[in-house]
C-alpha cells in the first residue's frame, strides 16, 4: 500500500479500515453449517481501537507524514463471509467533505 505518486500524502485524511477476523471452527457444527448460536459480530481480543493503532502507525512513514493526520475514522470489525479472506479493507480520501 502506497500512495499513487510515490509521495507521502499531505494534511488531513479520512481512513476506513475493515477488519475481517476468521471465524473460530466453534461457530461450525459437524455438518459445517453456521450455528444458530454462533456471534454476528467479534467481541473478543483483537480490540479494535489496538488494530486501528498498529495499522495507523505501519503506515507513517509509508503512505503518510504522521498518522495525526487522520482526522476520520472509521473502524469495522467483523468476521469475514465465506467468500472473504480475512484480513483488512482500507480506504483513504485525502479531501475531507
């Protein structure tokens, strides 16, 4: 993940980070269909805010100046579909509506 123009991007970002965690094989009965029980949504360790952080500051350096530029942002945490590989989904706008 790098910027377009190889330069770093400059004043304030709008960043979405979509986490896709597998889900545990205790959520699948024998048959291996989804249990009724089984969560919607992930309420264990990873904790989100520590995702975000790490990502937020792998790229400084990378695609930003400094992650203090990220004036927004929005952070799901969600158990990746079937058809997902598990891991994170990243969006960054440059122009702040």
């Amino acid at each position: 993940l790098a910027s377009r123009s190889g330069e770093l991007l400059d004043g304030p970002l709008s960043v979405t980070l979509r986490f896709r965690l597998p889900r545990p094989k205790s959520h699948f009965g024998k048959a291996g269909g989804l249990l009724s029980s089984a969560p919607v949504f992930p309420s264990s360790a990873p904790d989100i805010d520590k995702l975000a952080r790490a990502f937020l500051d792998a790229l400084t350096g990378v695609v930003w100046h400094d992650d203090a530029q990220v004036a927004r942002l929005l952070a799901i945490k969600d158990f990746a579909l079937r058809w997902e590989q598990p891991g994170v989904g990243v969006s960054i706008a440059e122009r702040l509506p």
